[in-house]
C-alpha cells in the first residue's frame, strides 16, 4: 500500500479515536456512564480499549513517520523532538488557561464538553511527543545496527504492546480471574524485564562518536531540553485530572494515568536514553577533539593521496603538506622551503616570519643537517639549544624533516610550537608518513607533467614526419620502357635518407638517392634542403658532374660543418638506352645484366658532398660512369641504413646477403623485388632496424 | 665509448674504443676540441680498437679538419679495420686524410 496512504489512514483513526475518546469522558462527566455491567464495567472495558486503540494508532502513524522520513543528522531530528514537545505544551498552557478564566468568569460547568476536549488533547500532545521521542531514538539506537541491537529493539516493541494490551485493565483483571495480587504480580515481571531492556537499549550509543564537539555540545543542550519537556509532561499529567476536570470521575477510569503501563514505559524509555546519552556526551567533549583531529588527519591524509593520483601540481601538494603537518602536530608556526640548485627557497609559511625563519636557519646548521642525514632534525627546547637560544622567538620547539622524491632531497618541512618538548613521538611519525607521502605524490606529479610534454613532443615528431614524407615522391613515374619501385623506412620518426626521381622528358630521367650523415631531426631538416638543390640544378641541365659539383657548393653553404651528404646521380634516357651515372661517397650500385645474366657492383666513386668545402672539391671529381641498358636488365640503389642492419648477434647484413637476394630475384617485378629485399632484412634483423635505410629498384623493360 | 689520449711529442694520440656512432661522437667532438684549445694541432686516431664509425663519427673528424690544417696540422688514422676502412673509402676520404698502413711509423708524418 502506498505509504502517504497508510499514514492518512492511521492518522485519521488516531484522531477518530480521541474524538470517541472526548464523547466517553463527557458521558461520565454528565453522569450518563457506568450503567452497563455491574458498576459500569463493561463501559470501562469500552473506555479502555478504546484508549489503548488510540495509543496503538498513534504509536503506528508516528513509527510511520519518523523511520519513513529521510536520512537526517542527529541534532536535526534533536531539534524537531523539542519543537513537537514545546507545541503540545504551549497547547496544554493554553487550554488551561482558558479553563482557568472560565471557571472565574462563569461556573465550572459551563465547560461542557470542552473539559473532555481539553483533557485528551492534553494526554495526545503528550503521547505524541513521548512516541516521538522513542521512534527517534530508535533511529539513534539502531545506528550500525546489528544483529543484537535489532533484536533488543524488537523485544522492546513487543513489550510496548503488552503495555498497550495491560492498559485495558479491566480486562487484565478479567484474565487472571479477578485476582488484583497476582495481576500485581505479572505487572512487577514484566516492569522488570522491561527495565532491563531499557538499560541494555541506552548502551546503544555508537552515534555519539561521529560528532564533533560543537554537535556533541548541541546534543547535550537539546537532550536536556527533552528532559525538561518529558518533567513537565509528566508533572502536567498528575496534574491535569483535577485541574481539567470540573466534576471528578469516579475513581476506575481516572485513576493511575501515571500508573498507566504504556505512558510510564515510554516516558521511562525516553527519559532513561536521554540521561545516558547526557551522560556519556559530557564524558565524551574532552576527546571529541582528538576524534576531530584524527578524523581531518585522515582527511589531509586522503588529499595527499589524491594528489599521488596526480589532480594537484607542486604548490597544492606542498600546502596541503604544511597544512596536514601542522594540524597533526598541533603547531602554530610551521614552513617548507625547496631546494633550487645549491640554494634553498621558502616556499610558503605559516605562523611565522621570514625574518625569524632566516635568523633559525642562520643561527644553527639546520638545513645541512637535514640535508646531509636525510632524517627528522629536532630541537626539544630553543631556549636551551646553544645555538639558537638567543633567536627572538615566541616558539621553543622545532622539528624539521627531509622531504625526499626518490631519495633525493626536494624540500624541508618545519613546524613549530610554543611549549617546549610539546611534539610526541606518535606526532613526529605522522608528520613523516605526511613527507614521505607528499614526496610520492611530487614525483607522480614530476612523472605526469613529463609524460606529458613527451605525448606533445611525440605528436610534434608525428607532423614533422608527415611534413617529411611529403617531401618523397608519394607517386613514381610510370612508361612502358622502365619500372620503379622504392622501400623505404626511418628508424626515428623523421629521417636523413632522400630519393627522388624527375622526368623531364619522354626519355629522359634525372634520378637522386642520398643519405644525410646522422640521424633524426638535423639530418631530416638538411634532406629538406637536399631537396631543394636536387630540384633547382635538375633545371639546369647540366652534367651529373656538374652537378655533383654545383651540389657540393649549395651544401658547403647550409650544411652545418661536420655534416655531410653522401649521393648517387644518374641521368637516364631510354631512347639512347644509357645512363650516366656518378657516385659521391654513397653506396656502389648493384646492375643486372641480363644477357650477361651477372650482377656487377659499380664502386667507381667521387668524395662525400660537405666533405672539402672549397674549390679544392672539384679535382676529386671524377667523370660520370656510362651504363648501357637493354630490356630485362635492372638497378638496384640504396642507402646504407640496409647493408649496417643487424641481428642481435651483432652481426651485418652485408653486401652479400643483399646481393643473393638479387640473384635469386632476377625476373620478377620491381615492386616484387622490393618486397623480397624487405622480407629478407626483417628476417635477418628481426624487427628492430636502427637505421634509415630506403631501396630503390628500376628495371627496363 | 671510450677514448684513450697520449700526449706524444708530436702530436695527440686518440684511440676511440668500440663504436663510434651518433651518440658517442659527440664526446670524441669534445675531445678534439680541447686539445685544440690547448694548442695542439696534430692528430692521430689509433682504430686499433675501433669497432664501427658511423657517418656522424665521421663527421666529428671532417668538422675539424678545416680548423687542423689551417694551423699547418695533420689528422692520421692508423690500424683501421677492414669494416672502418670500407667506410672512409666509400666516402672518398682516402683521397683527403691520411691513413697509415699497419706497422708503420706514425712519428715520422708529422
């Protein structure tokens, strides 16, 4: 059933009960009652049930109330406790000073019906207040509940009802066959019983050790607060038959309220858990500090190890350091410094001057000390330390401590205090544990940034071999009288090696392969230069010689000393079905021969370009090679990254591997060929190739 | 790597062991530059123990070698391995440094 639904029900019945409840009690007031049964018996069975209903419903409704309502801190609900005690009070002072004016002004039985009126609106406000009070504290009691708890709890609840049920009294009497001693009896067990539990049930008081101390302080007001109420309650209670009440009742209904099981068990219960709960809060204020101290040392304790996780930079962890230290250690003054080179900055501080940190670190070695050791530095009492006794300062002790990032010193950790000999042994272990900490969490924040900067270096390298790859020729040139293909790789992400092919004609084909000496980015920038020479002397026309010379000029100009350029150039025309061909310090080219069926390797060769910068270069240029090709025949070029590769016994590839693969390769495709050359490297090397390495294949067709 | 230096009458005395590649050059580039600081002009690269020589390597000798013969010096490589030696004829630098057959007198060059 929906549970707005149920709690309109239950409240309705409550308040239809104390309605039939007012009818009764006028019926006896005007005389009309007690003619059932002998001396009314059977109407005061009515009235008692009745009145038990009425207890039942509303005890029900506000069980439903108050374990329905959301989750709510302890002083919160404290404080609406006191507020629904405070209403029904200001309501009973209310009705009885009405009451009061009208018996003055008028005569008392002009009351009427308004005497039963007042009468059980008194007895609800004060039931609904001690419900409350019980459903609340149940919330308290059951707090980290378990097993045990829950179950005295429920042996609470079923002694509730047999209170509820011994209310009918009548009844009761009826039951043990009219024998007042031996209900007396049964009553004296059970009050026992019910005693017992309500000791165990006011041991229940885990929840007192989540305040802190202004809580606890709130709670110690509002409890007494209750108690208060839960006095006046009482004292109203004795109180309201005569006051109320113009004409007295006969004695069997009006007599005992207060003896009235269920009303003393729960004003008993109430009262009970509320002296307990002052008690043990009172005992409690002077160490709730030391909780409170603990719990936000955890707390920093749990910032620092955030920051392991790497959310904080250097500054939020050296402060959350500082801050952690000097609460856990109770100091008022406390600083760190971080080493800069040989020197030692003062990074933040609190409580303390800079003058005053400089006149410490002046008047004794302490900084050294720390440094050389990288252990805990501790001064028990300044005024007694020779060095530093003469310091104009208000703290007496001072510890100071390494702050290490893999066992190098980072910083220092000071803090001080006003009393001499004031930090514990179990104080200077936090305070480690809080250094040692912050100095995983500053490595873990050195480690992100620097993986950081390397993902972006990373991704700068990324373009600059786009850019780079882009300077290849990404298509070959395609004629029926000769097929090119190239492999190519770059050990780093950018590289030195360059190929190019032009066409500058039908027939005509000006063919580059070069190595930049070096590796990386500085042999990658001067290909891009390479690139551009190869270019602008293919426009010229001139001779390979020529070439190789003008070449040898432009890169004496940009190349940095040192660096050199090693290149093959040939000048191919396929209708003469020639190439000329010069060597200038690169690898010798491989030549097939078909009707020969022979690999001959051409070795004849010039100077690097870069090596002799001035005109001195041109007499060790020798004349360009002339090759005559016919179809099937075919020319293998490349750069030195493929001969120097190596296995992982250290050993190189080699011409000869090289060259077998050619011999075994001869009538296949160039792109076939490459294919080979490639699997056979990878094979003898493994994966890992240090070089840049590139081969080019032309083959005539 | 590892360099071993003689001071010699002479000249400098350089014996680079292992290899001489992109990373180590830098410190065979230090080297040479420190006794050209001290006023030596005269060299000799000992390849007895010499592994491999990279074009970097190479390049570490080229970049002096303007600087060296300009004070009147010489560079002599001497005890090249058949693999080290290939490097430099490739390259065409038989044709420009001097490069001392096995047993012979080094002295006498400079």
């Amino acid at each position: 059933m929906n549970a707005r639904i149920l709690k309109g029900i239950l409240l309705l019945t409550s308040i239809s009960l104390a309605i039939l409840l007012v009818r009764l009690h006028y019926n006896f007031s005007i005389g009309a009652g007690f003619s059932w049964g002998s001396g009314g018996s059977l109407q005061i069975i009515l009235y008692q049930s009745t009145f038990a209903a009425f207890l039942l419903a509303t005890g029900i409704y506000i069980r439903q109330v108050f374990t329905r309502i959301e989750r709510l801190d302890v002083i919160t609900m404290l404080w609406r406790l006191f507020i629904i005690g405070m209403v029904g009070i200001t309501l009973m002072l209310a009705m009885l000073m009405l009451k009061r004016v009208m018996v003055q002004n008028f005569n008392a039985s002009s009351m009427g019906i308004l005497a039963p009126i007042f009468f059980i609106g008194g007895i609800y406000a004060l039931i609904i207040f001690f419900l409350s009070a019980i459903f609340i504290f149940r919330r308290f009691i059951l707090y980290q509940k378990n097993r045990r708890k829950l179950f005295s709890w429920n042996l609470f609840q079923v002694f509730l009802l047999i209170a509820l049920v011994m209310t009918v009294k009548q009844f009761m009497l009826i039951l043990v066959g009219n024998n007042a001693s031996s209900l007396a009896t049964l009553d004296t067990v059970i009050t026992v019983i019910y005693a017992a539990l309500l000791l165990l049930l006011s041991t229940s008081l885990s929840w007192t050790a989540y305040l802190n101390f202004n809580q606890k302080l709130k709670a110690l007001g509002l409890f007494t607060l209750v108690i208060v109420v839960s006095v006046t309650y009482l004292m109203a209670l004795g109180q309201l038959p005569e006051e109320l009440f113009v004409s007295g009742l006969p004695n069997p209904v009006m007599k005992g309220y207060l003896e009235m099981k269920f009303i003393s068990y729960i004003a008993a219960f109430t009262l009970s858990y509320s002296v307990v709960s002052i008690l043990v809060l009172f005992f409690n204020l002077p160490t709730s500090s030391v909780f409170e101290l603990k719990s936000s040392e955890i707390a920093n304790f749990n910032k620092i190890n955030q920051a392991i996780q790497g959310n904080l930079d250097f500054d939020e962890i050296l402060h959350t350091l500082l801050d952690a230290s000097m609460l856990s250690a109770n100091a008022q003054a406390g600083w760190i410094m971080v080493h800069e080179g040989e020197e030692s900055r003062i990074h933040s501080r609190k409580g303390i001057s800079e003058p005053e940190i400089n006149s410490i670190l002046a008047a004794d070695d302490v900084l050294n000390i720390i440094q050389a050791d990288k252990l805990m530095y501790q001064v028990k009492n300044l005024k007694r330390h020779k060095n530093l006794k003469k310091i104009d300062t208000r703290y007496k002790a001072l510890v100071g401590l390494p702050i290490l990032v893999k066992n190098e010193g980072f910083g220092l950790l000071f803090v001080m205090n006003e009393v001499s000999n004031s930090f514990e042994d179990v104080t200077l272990g936090s305070l480690t544990s809080f250094a040692e900490q912050a100095g995983t969490a500053i490595e873990n924040a050195g480690l992100i940034k620097n993986a950081i900067n390397l993902e972006r270096y990373q991704e700068q390298l990324k373009i600059a071999k786009e850019v780079q790859s882009q300077l290849l020729p990404s298509r070959l040139p395609e004629s029926d009288r000769v097929q090119f293909a190239v492999i190519s790789e770059t050990a780093d992400e950018v590289g030195g090696d360059y190929f190019d092919i032009l066409q500058e004609n039908e027939d005509i084909f000006r063919i580059a392969i070069g190595d930049v000496s070096g590796k990386g980015t500085t042999a990658a920038f001067y290909m891009a230069e390479v690139k551009g020479i190869f270019h602008a002397l293919s426009l010229t026309g001139v001779s390979p010689r020529a070439f190789v010379n003008y070449a040898n000029q432009a890169i004496a100009k940009c190349f940095q000393k040192g660096f050199f350029f090693t290149l093959t150039y040939l000048e191919m025309d396929l209708k003469k079905k020639k190439l000329e061909m010069i060597r200038a310090g690169h690898c010798p080219a491989f030549f097939y021969q078909k009707a020969s069926d022979s690999i001959c390797i051409h070795r004849e060769g010039t100077l690097g370009l870069g090596l002799v910068r001035d005109a001195s270069f041109e007499k060790y240029v020798k004349k360009a090679e002339t090759i005559s090709f016919e179809p099937g025949d075919f020319m293998v070029l490349y750069t030195d990254g493929i001969i120097e590769a190596r296995n992982s016994a250290d050993e190189e590839y080699g011409y000869d591997r090289f060259q077998a693969v050619l011999e075994s390769n001869k009538e296949v495709t160039p792109k076939k060929l490459g294919a080979e050359i490639m699997k056979s490297v990878t094979n003898f090397a493994g994966q890992d190739i240090h070089d840049d390495f590139t081969v080019l294949i032309i083959k005539f067709l | 790597m590892e360099i071993k230096q003689e001071k010699q009458n002479s000249y400098i005395s350089l014996a680079p062991i292992g290899d001489l590649d992109a990373n180590s050059s830098l410190e065979m580039d230090e080297c040479i530059q420190d006794w050209l600081e001290k006023g030596e002009s005269n060299f000799h690269i000992d390849g007895q123990e010499l592994k491999y020589i990279s074009s970097a390597g190479i390049g570490v000798f080229i970049s002096h070698l303007d600087e060296i013969r300009a004070r009147g010096g010489k560079i002599i490589f001497s005890h090249l391995s058949a693999s080290v030696f290939d490097v430099f004829k490739l390259l065409g630098l038989t044709e420009i440094v001097t490069i001392v057959k096995e047993g012979a007198e080094i002295a006498p060059h400079f």
